[in-house]
C-alpha cells in the first residue's frame, strides 16, 4: 500500500466477457447509478469513457459500510465504455495493459461460454486483475426484484429456495472456472483478493449488487495496485482507441491517457502504417458537461490540459495514418525526438497491427 498522501489517479476499468451475458447493459446500470448519485458539477465528461467519482461510489456502497469497510483515495474509476476484447485488445502498453483492472460479466444461468476462456486467457496473458459479475441474478426462478439495492439486503428479502438455486448455480460457476485453473470464490469469502477471484452475483437490469460491485473493484484497486495508480506530474503517455473523422477539424485520434499531462501545441509521437507520426497538438476535445451522461457525447470543447486517468480526443495534422492501438507519447523536449520515435517503433513491433483496426 502508498501513504496517503500521495495522489493517485483513477484506475482503468475494462468489461470483458461472452456475448449477450450483459456487459453493455452492467455500464450503462453503473453510468446510470453515477447520474443519480452525483452532486451538481461533479462528473467530468470523457471520450471513450465515463468517470465514476468516489463521492458517487461512496454514496452506493454506504449501506454496505459494516460487511466492505472502505477507505478510498483514489479519485474514482474510470470505465472504458466499450465492452469486450477488441477494444481490450486495443488497450496495451509496454509490458501489460493500459486497463488496471476488469469485470468479467459471465450469465449466471448460463456459465461459462467461449468468449468467457477467450476473456479469461486475455486477461491472464495481461496480467490484468478481475473481478466477476455473475450476472442476471433476476432470471433465476422465484427471484424478487429489489431494485438498486445491495444484493447482500436483497437476498434476505428472497425465499429460501430462491437463495438455494443461487447458491447451487454460484457452486456450479465456481467448479467451471476451476477447469480453467480460475480459483474464484463468493466475494464475502475471499481474504486474499489477490489469490481467489471474486465472484459478486449482480442484476444489471435491477441494480441488485451494484453496490458490491463497485466496492469490490474500488477496494482491489486501493488495496491491491495503488502502486501503479501513483500520479506523476510527467509528460503524458497514452494510447489510440480510435482513429476517426473530427467535422471541421480532419482527421483525430480518441486516446486513453494513462500516466502524466497532455496540452495544447505539445509535441506527440504515435504509431502509423508507416512509421511514427510526429506532430504537434493543434487541440484537445472533451465532452461538454451534461446533466445525463447517458445522452451522446456528441458536443465536444476544447480543453488546454488535461491529466491521467482520462479520455480524450486530439486533433493534429498527420494523424491520417494512425493506427488504433498505438502507443502515443508526449515528448517532453524537442531533443528527445528521436529517442521517443525509437520507443514507438520498438513497441510497435512487438505487436502486430492490423490494417483493418480502425
Ligand atoms: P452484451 O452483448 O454482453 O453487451 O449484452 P447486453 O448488455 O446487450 O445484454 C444482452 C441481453 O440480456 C439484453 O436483452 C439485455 O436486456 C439482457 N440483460 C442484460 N443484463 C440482464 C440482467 O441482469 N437481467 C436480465 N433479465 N436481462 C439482462
């Protein structure tokens, strides 16, 4: 664990797993939590991605103060609002990921699926900690709904035979993963995050176990990686989502900045079909600030700094051919060039980009 008193950003939250098992509907339930807890003026607005302030987690898991005893300092958690492994894929960095953690939404009625080993070998080839949400607890026979509340209260509201089929189908979960060498556990049994993966059972439809949830992952991140959620004030390092058209602007660039500072007329060094594209930030895109962070992020404004964690958009000149999944790099002195476009093309070949990415 740091000291307290050094600042540390929000960690990156990725979520992974099968197709149809909840993933989209899990954020836009989260997203949703965060505009009815929020106070005026508090959310700040990302491309790409939506911000999770603590005083929004704190709020959620307030009732769950007794049994997940919490204290946060990080800022928050920012969540990458595209699920699933491609834009996972898109999220690298020199030695590992650019997402500090993920939830792996797996259907609980009905298990693991391929695209829950894909996401499972992923994550394990990144070494990205997880945590999973077994999700659609509402469709397990018997189950009333109590909406937005702590699935640990829902649960005493709900027959026994109810809790019983939600614990046979958790046991048959548990003993699936173990085929894939997962050591997962119910949330509430684990001592050492680190050892077992946690198992939150959720409703992304009703809102039940939200709460734990997001407790669980802002408690790993505080307790288990806040080394690498240490803010340095340096030159900011980030990576392309996505290239795309910006009207009036040409072409930009949506990039996780992961570590550091980003401003106007900074000189960037990013990865393209051929060979690094060196440039120089004409401006930085953020989405206005909106009372529902469900509407579309449409209307954008320029911002003169921004720092990690964030989402943001750059327009430069240049950057036609830049490739998603490229790491992008401030440079912090013109002399250092050379050395930073020597980094990216090192990094780029140690990765096979495709051409069809964006
Ligand atoms: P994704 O492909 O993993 O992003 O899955 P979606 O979020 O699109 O969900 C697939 C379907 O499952 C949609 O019809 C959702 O409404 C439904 N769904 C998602 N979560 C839940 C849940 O917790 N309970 C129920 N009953 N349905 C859900």
């Amino acid at each position: 664990m740091v000291s307290l008193s050094k600042k540390l950003r929000q960690p990156i939250v990725v979520v992974l797993g099968h197709v149809d098992h909840g993933k989209t509907t899990l954020l836009d339930k989260i997203r949703g939590t965060a505009v009815v807890k929020k106070e005026a003026g508090e959310m700040t607005q990302h491309v790409g991605a939506s911000n999770i302030p603590i005083s929004v987690i704190e709020k959620v898991t307030e009732p769950l103060k007794k049994i997940i005893p919490l204290k946060l300092t990080i800022p928050g958690l920012l969540f990458i609002d595209t699920p699933g492994h491609e834009l996972f894929s898109n999220l690298r960095k020199r030695g590992g990921s650019v997402a500090d953690i993920a939830i792996l939404v797996i259907d609980i009625n009905e298990g693991v699926m391929p695209q829950t080993v894909e996401s499972i070998e992923i994550l394990k080839s990144r070494n990205v900690p997880f945590v999973i949400a077994a999700n659609k607890i509402d469709k397990i026979p018997g189950w009333k709904p109590n909406p937005d509340t702590p699935i640990t209260i829902s649960l005493k509201k709900q027959d026994q035979a109810t809790v019983k089929r939600l614990e046979s189908l958790m046991y048959k979960l548990i003993a699936q993963l173990s085929n894939y060498d997962i050591s997962a556990d119910i949330f509430e049994r684990i001592r050492d995050f680190m050892k077992t993966i946690p198992i939150v059972p959720v409703s992304a439809r009703t809102g039940e176990g939200i709460a734990e949830l997001l407790a669980v992952v802002a408690g790993m991140a505080q307790r288990y990686i806040s080394e690498k959620l240490l803010y340095v004030e340096g030159p900011g390092k980030g990576v392309v989502l996505e290239v795309k058209e910006q009207p009036g602007f040409g072409t930009a660039i949506d990039v996780i900045l992961y570590d550091g500072i980003i401003q106007e007329r900074d000189t960037i060094i990013l990865a393209g079909l051929n060979g690094p594209i060196v440039t120089k930030v004409r401006a930085i895109l953020m989405p206005k600030t909106v009372t529902d962070i469900r509407v579309a992020k449409t209307e954008l404004k320029t911002v003169e700094l921004v720092s990690a964690a964030a989402g943001i958009r750059i327009v430069a000149p240049n950057l036609e051919d830049a490739v998603a999944g490229s790491p992008l790099y401030v440079v912090p002195q013109e002399s250092e060039i050379d050395k930073y476009k020597r980094l990216v093309q090192e990094e780029v070949e140690t990765v096979r980009f495709r051409k069809d990415v964006n």
